[in-house]
C-alpha cells in the first residue's frame, strides 16, 4: 500500500516540531547554540554527500614533457676567423614549416659581415623553430661553396617507422594499441600528436605507459621507432574514515573504495564506494561507477548509479524520519587538448535524481523531489612558470537544465522540498583552483566555486556550503541557496620529513563563501547568508600508504542571523590504500 502523501503541511510543522524536542522543555535551538532547526531540505543527503568517489579521489602523477630539445651541436667553424655576408638562408627538405617561420632564425645576420660560426647558431635556433612548432628534426650543414651570401641548410624530419608495444597487460593491450597505432607512418614527427596519443594511453585505468624514440633499423633518413612499454596495476582498494558530518546523521563515517581496471580492450574503470556512518546508522551510501573508452582517439563513456539512506537522529530522531535518494548518471566526454602540461575537455550528459522523505510509523510521505538535468562541461588544468615558478590552475565551466519530462517532478507540486521551486530552471556553475610557490617554503593555494540562478531550484542543484565544499568547521550543506560563491585560502609550508617514512606540511586557511535565495517572499527561506571560517592543521603522508589530516577550524558566522556561532571543530580525515 502506498505511504499517504503529506506535503506542505508536515514541511511547514517540521522545524516548528523540531524546537520542542530538546530534553527538559528547552527549545532546540537553545540546547545546541549556534545551530538551524533542520528542515525537510536538511534531512535528506545533500549533492555532495552523495558523490562519495569525490572524498577519495584518484590523483594522476603529472611528468615533464615527454620531449625535449636537444642540446646544440658541436660547431666545427666556432674558431674560424673566416667573415662571411650573408644575403639569404634557405631550408632544404623542410615540410613542417614554412620558409618565413625561419626567418626569426636567420634575420638578424643577414647583410652585414658575420663570423663563419654564425651558421652554427642559425643551424641551431632553427632547429629550436622546429621543435617549438612541435616538429621533431635535425637541422645539419651540408658541404657547400656559399656563393654570393646563399647559404643552405638540411631539414632532416623524423618520421615513424615502426611502433612496438611491449609487455604483456592482457585485454588491455587492445585500449593501448588503439592509441599508439595512430603513431605509426606519421610523417613528419609531429610531437604535439605523438604526446597527445601517448598520454591519452597512459589515461587507461591501471595502465603505465613509458614510450621511447630510437633511431630505426630502415636505411631512410630521419626514420624514428617508437617503443612503448606497458605495465598494468588491475586492482585498488582505498579506505577513508572521517568526522566532517553533521550532528544529525552522525559526524564519524567510513568509506571504502575499490577499482577493478582494464579488464576488456574497452580499457574500462569499475568502481564501487560504500559509505557509512560509524556510530550509527544514520547514513548510508552506496555508489558504482563505470567508465569506457570507445575507439582512439580519447572519447570516454561515463555511467554511474548511487543508493543513499539517511535517518536523521538528534533532535530529529522522534519523528522518524527516512530520507532515500536514487541518482543515475550517463556522460560522454572528449579531450579536446590533451598535454603534459594543457588539457581541455569537453563533456554532456544526464542525471536523474529521485529524492523522498517519509515520517516513521505510516506517517506518509512528507516530500518527493524527482530532478531531470541534461548538462555541458568545459573543463581544463594548465602548469606554467611565472616569474620562475610553476604555477597550477584548473577551471571547470557548467552549464545545467532541468527538465520537464522523463517522469520530472511537476512545478506547484505539492511534495517539492520547497515548495516554489523550478524543477525545470538552469543554471551556471564554474569552479577554479590556482596553487604556487610564494615564498621560500611557502606556498598558496586557493580553490573557489560559484553558480547563478534566476529562479528557485530544487535543492539537489542548489549549491552548499560546509565541510564538503567551502566552509570547513560547518555541517555539510548547513547552507544552501540558487546562486553563490565561495572560496578556500590555505598557505601551506613545505613537506618536512620527521622520520624514514613520515612526512609532515603544516598549513593555515581561511574560508568564505555566500548563498542567495530567490523569491525569498514566497519561501520563506533566508535570502542571503554568509559564512566565514579560519584554522590551521598538519597533513601527515605516512609510509607512502597513507595521507592522515588533522584540522582546527573556527566559524565565525552564525548558522542563522542572531544566533550563536558554532563551536570549533577538530577535523580528522584518514586516507589508506591496501593495495
């Protein structure tokens, strides 16, 4: 039999009820200072806390270029005292380049006497041309009598001969030769795609690939090999345990996350994460994830499905509520530049998101949010060296809209979450982190996001503050509005080695960050709220296997406007792999 529906009615009487249910007739809010009576919005899991792949990430190690220039040549004319007036430089056998982008080479020494040496360093700064174009050549001085300052020089370009994988990785031989095969005959050497191709199959899950150019057995001029060497890690285990939750579902949680990698030429990723409170049984959350690579040239199919249940306790706990969310994901992406130290893609897909509320004892179903969202991502990262230090940043750009089939919630519906929300609304996302050296051993880092809105949305899409985004020492989404920004600001001091295999990077941060609310008069909700936090706190990296993370954070706003502020918090979050 069906749960009877309740809607707005039992939303309304949920944080009235919630004041009356502290201990010895104190109202909620005076027995927990500083904290909101939760609303239907709270008790259910928010968006971050149902992607919880996102706690543990994989971090991909990011090498130098795969190429480099050579050094220059030995110059057999560098102690010839012997003057020459050159009038012209041309380049014999050149393709990749056209003559005038080897004219910044040669310009400055042309019509005026020069020493014979200076075709050495012509010789050179073309070959640089070359190689800056991603042309990868050698450049010689052929034997010659330079008759009236004409001067001609040899373009030997690589070309690819043979290109051979080595190394037995199974099924997964078949991901990696659908990549490098694209190698094969290139003509000229053209770098850029030769590292694009190559990266793009160190990409495959479990997979290293170290590639090697040598000079071919062919009698051709120029012709290169190229040997790939591939090694395979099939399986992965990671365990997380940390107290960044809320009091109401429980703030100790452990998750563990295991990959199952390239086991098909698809060059395929499963991952499976189960989370789960650990003193309680408040929340829940089971997540799978699958990824494919289809043909070679990077296209990834992405597809996930997530369970979570949350039964909120606290102040909550008399009324017995359950809290399910279901959320399906599908995604296509492409890398459209792909570099050791440039990458941008380009990426669309779906997500389907059922979320229900139910009060305990046949109560009936206090809310409903069913969210259909079609979406685009521009994505990237850049390494660059400014004023001689390297400089990180990555930038994501998103473009979300609702929709208003596929069985999507009904605008007016009288079991919305909130009841004035546009289940088909759209809205712009973006986020951006930018990391450097700044002095000496410190160095900054800041991450920051944001979203714009003009309508209410539902609150899956809304963005949060708190300990899973910006605002560390606050509950998980304590914060939700339609637009917003925020920001983290961490300095951090270099790792300092304590022992053979413990290393420590002491840090200071400050976060801030503000929602807004749309059509607050209808709502109800608060329109604007800010929160502001600071503290410091030490990351260990034990043994290679293990990252531990202690932090001390300090709110500085209230929750709600005239309330207290929070206490403080001490942060704990371990990492640890077992394979």
């Amino acid at each position: 039999m069906r749960a009877p529906r309740v809607g707005l009615g039992a939303r309304a009487a949920l944080t009235l009820a919630t004041t009356a249910l502290a201990a010895g007739g104190h109202a909620w809010a005076q027995a927990t200072p500083g904290a909101v009576p939760p609303t239907a919005a709270q008790a259910g899991a928010s968006a971050p806390e149902l992607n919880p792949a996102a706690r543990v990430p994989r971090l991909q190690a990011r090498d130098a270029d795969i190429f480099s220039p050579e050094p220059p040549g030995p110059c057999p004319l560098a102690d010839s005292s012997v003057e020459i007036n050159l009038t012209s430089v041309s380049f014999r056998g050149a393709t990749a380049l056209k003559p005038e982008g080897f004219e910044a080479a040669y310009r400055p020494f042309i019509g005026a006497p020069q020493k014979v040496g200076v075709i050495c360093e012509i010789r050179d700064r073309a070959a640089r041309a070359l190689f800056d174009r991603g042309v990868l050549a050698r450049v010689e001085i052929p034997e010659q009598r330079i008759s009236g300052g004409a001067l001609v020089l040899d373009v030997i370009e690589a070309h690819v001969v043979n290109v051979r994988v080595r190394g037995d990785i199974g099924p997964a031989q078949g991901a990696v030769e659908r990549y490098v095969e694209k190698l094969r005959g290139m003509k000229p050497f053209d770098m850029r795609k030769a590292q694009r191709y190559l990266l793009l199959a160190s990409d495959i899950p479990g997979v290293r690939v170290r590639a090697a150019v040598k000079p071919s057995i062919s009698a051709e001029r120029g012709a290169v090999d190229i040997d790939v060497t591939v090694t395979r890690t099939t399986l992965s285990a990671v365990g997380n345990v940390q107290n960044l939750g809320s009091k109401a579902v429980g703030p100790w949680g452990g998750l563990v996350r295991g990959d199952v990698r390239s086991l098909t030429p698809l060059g395929e990723d499963t991952t499976l994460v189960a989370f789960h409170t650990l003193d309680s049984n408040e929340q829940w959350v089971v997540q799978l994830l699958e990824a494919a690579r289809i043909g070679g040239d990077g296209l990834i199919v992405r597809a996930s499905a997530v369970y979570g249940e949350s039964r909120p306790g606290d102040v909550l706990k008399p009324l017995d509520l359950t809290s399910t969310s279901v959320v399906g994901n599908l995604e296509v992406a492409y890398p459209l530049v792909r570099h050791r130290r440039a990458n941008l893609n380009l990426a669309g897909g779906l997500d389907l998101v059922n979320q229900e509320t139910d009060l305990g004892d046949g109560g009936g179903k206090l809310t409903e949010d069913k969210v259909r969202v079609l979406y685009a991502r521009l994505d990237g990262d850049l390494r660059v060296n400014a004023f001689d230090r390297p400089v990180a940043m990555s930038a994501a750009l998103t473009l979300r809209k609702g929709l208003s089939g596929l069985g999507a919630s009904e605008a007016g519906s009288d079991l919305l979450t909130h009841g004035f929300a546009a289940p088909d609304a759209w809205l712009v996302r973006a986020n951006g982190s930018m990391g450097a050296p700044l002095v000496g051993p410190i160095s900054g880092e800041i991450r920051v996001q944001a979203q714009y809105s003009d309508k209410p949305l539902m609150p899956y899409e809304q963005i949060t503050l708190g300990d899973l985004s910006v605002g560390r020492g606050y509950d998980p989404a304590v914060a939700l509005g339609d637009s917003g920004a925020g920001a983290s600001f961490d300095l951090r001091y270099n790792p300092i080695p304590v022992g053979p295999k413990i290393i420590i990077a002491p840090y200071v941060f400050f976060d801030v960050g503000a929602v807004h609310n749309n059509d607050t008069a209808l709502s109800g909700l608060a329109e604007n709220r800010t929160l502001r936090s600071f503290g410091a706190g030490v990351t260990l990296r034990l043994a290679n296997r293990a990252n531990l993370d202690v932090t001390y954070a300090q709110p500085i706003d209230p929750v709600v406007a005239g309330g207290v502020r929070p206490s403080p918090r001490l942060l704990i979050n371990l990492t640890a792999s077992f394979l």
